[in-house]
C-alpha cells in the first residue's frame, strides 16, 4: 500500500513540476479502472456512458487544479471523493431530467415470473436508497468489491463501509416487505 | 436471505467496463486543454481600455481629500481585503455546473 502510495506521489510531483500531459496520462492510467468504477457505482447499470463521461470530466478537473491537492490524504482517495461527488451531480441532473430513461433499471432474465417481479422490486427499492448505501450495494454484489476495497473506493472507513452495506439490505428487506416480496 | 436475493439479482448483470474509445478521447480533452487559449485582440483590449478611461476620468475631474500615509495604508489593506472576499464570494459553485449541465445535455 505505502508503495502504491509513493508512487502515485512521484507521479503527481512529476506532473506538477511539468504540466506535460505524457506524466498526467501515467496517472490516468493508473487510477481510470477505479475513477469509472465509482462512479458506476453511483449511476447504476446502464449508465456506463453517463460513467465514462462523468471520468473524463473528473481526470480534466484534476488536470486543470492538481494544485489544489495538498497532500494530507492519498492521492487515489482524494480523487476518488472528486470522482464520487461528481458522479451524484450527474446522477441528479439524470433524474432531474423530465425525458431522461429511469436509471438502474437493468435487470438480469429472470427465470420466472416471480424472479421477474422481484427483480423488479429490487431494482425499484435500489433507486429508494440513500446515494451511499447504494453504492456500497452496487460496489459489493454488482461489482465484487470486498469491504476494504469498498473503504478504499469511497474514502471510509472499513467498519463505516460494513454498516452502510448492513443498513443498506435493512432498508431493501423493508422496502420489499412493503411490496410483498418476503425475505 | 435479501443477501441471495441480492446475488442473483446482480449475477446475471453485465460488469461494466470501460470502452476502447474512453482512452483516445480523454487524451484529445487533454492536449486541447493544453492548447494556449487566446481570446481575440479586441476582447482582450476592449476592457482594458475602458479602465484607462476610466482613471484618466477620475484623475481629471475627482479631487480627492488629502489622505495621510496610514490613511492610505489602511485603505489599501481594506480594499484588498474586499476583492479577495468578493473573488471567493464568486466563484462558482456546484449549483452553476448543474444547471448549466441541466440546460446543455
């Protein structure tokens, strides 16, 4: 960890002393698998185009204000909370939008018609939650993520990571209770 | 059980992944930020003129009082402090992004 540490730092030094876009781009390299990641896991399935998008604007903003990076967190945390807020703003424009498709709507082919209805039911309860809840669900049992890499991802902490995913299928377990899908 | 329900509702949803384009258009963003950019002649001295003419104006028909040295000084420290507020007064926020990207996309 602390190698990973010192060399994102070389390299944002690199690229703070230079402005060339070839030391920025090893940056890039690095961290765009996490940057898209993120927010994916913001957006939800089927919006991986609005997630590229949301990624290129977050590495031309570091690009543009590198100088605004201290130094008092790791670089990767500090710029996947960037990659985060941004991804909610998206996400709010997306549903502010009146025409705009509804998110996280993509669905596995269930087998049966009582899959389909509560495949339904989840995808519907998912949008219902808090924006980090449901980033840590779609971080865990979409994208694979342990608890770790969820704290690391998000910027908190492990046991913060694990009580967001506990409290997160508390309110699912409730909200499909409601809908009468029963656990 | 929400845990399973949860599994299979995620195991048959495609992992994301970036596309091949992602890459190239990201350095094409990136070399034209580096592009120096230059706004036409007449942009550039049209305001500069208009503050010339403005202090000429002021130097020609505003007398000021006679101010002392620390008088002076203390006026200077409190107009700075003024600009610098007003600088970070305006500095957009997240509010003008969004709208800005409500009303382009």
């Amino acid at each position: 960890m602390s190698a990973i540490r010192d060399e994102d730092a070389i390299l944002v030094a690199e690229f703070t002393r230079s402005r060339r876009v070839e030391d920025f781009e090893r940056l890039v390299e690095r961290h765009q698998q996490m940057v898209f990641r993120v927010a994916v896991s913001v957006l939800g399935p089927n919006s991986e185009r609005d997630a590229e998008d949301v990624a290129q604007d977050v590495f031309l903003q570091v690009f543009r204000r590198i100088g605004d990076f201290q130094g008092r967190s790791r670089f990767s945390s500090w710029l996947y909370r960037i990659a985060y807020n941004r991804a909610l703003d998206r996400r709010r424009v997306i549903r502010a939008k009146p025409d705009s498709a509804p998110i996280d709507t993509e669905r596995p082919a269930p087998a049966s018609g009582r899959d389909i209805l509560r495949s339904d039911a989840i995808a519907d309860c998912l949008t219902r939650l808090p924006d980090a809840h449901r980033a840590a669900i779609h971080l865990h049992y979409w994208l694979g993520h342990t608890m770790e890499e969820i704290a690391q991802t998000l910027g908190i902490q492990s046991g913060t990571a694990k009580s967001w995913l506990f409290r997160a299928r508390h309110l699912l377990a409730r909200c499909l209770a409601l809908k009468g899908v029963h656990s | 059980m929400i845990h399973d329900h949860l599994v299979r509702h995620f195991e048959g949803t495609r992992a994301p992944s970036l596309s091949p384009e992602f890459a190239m258009n990201l350095r094409r963003r990136l070399r034209a930020e580096r592009q120096p950019r230059t706004a036409p002649v007449i942009l550039r001295w049209a305001p500069r003129v208009y503050w010339l003419l403005v202090a000429a104006g002021l130097v020609r028909y505003w007398r000021p009082a006679m101010l002392t040295p620390a008088q002076m000084l203390v006026l200077a420290i409190v107009g700075a402090a003024v600009l610098l507020t007003l600088r970070s007064a305006v500095r957009p926020g997240p509010l003008p992004r969004i709208l800005r990207e409500t009303l382009w996309r």
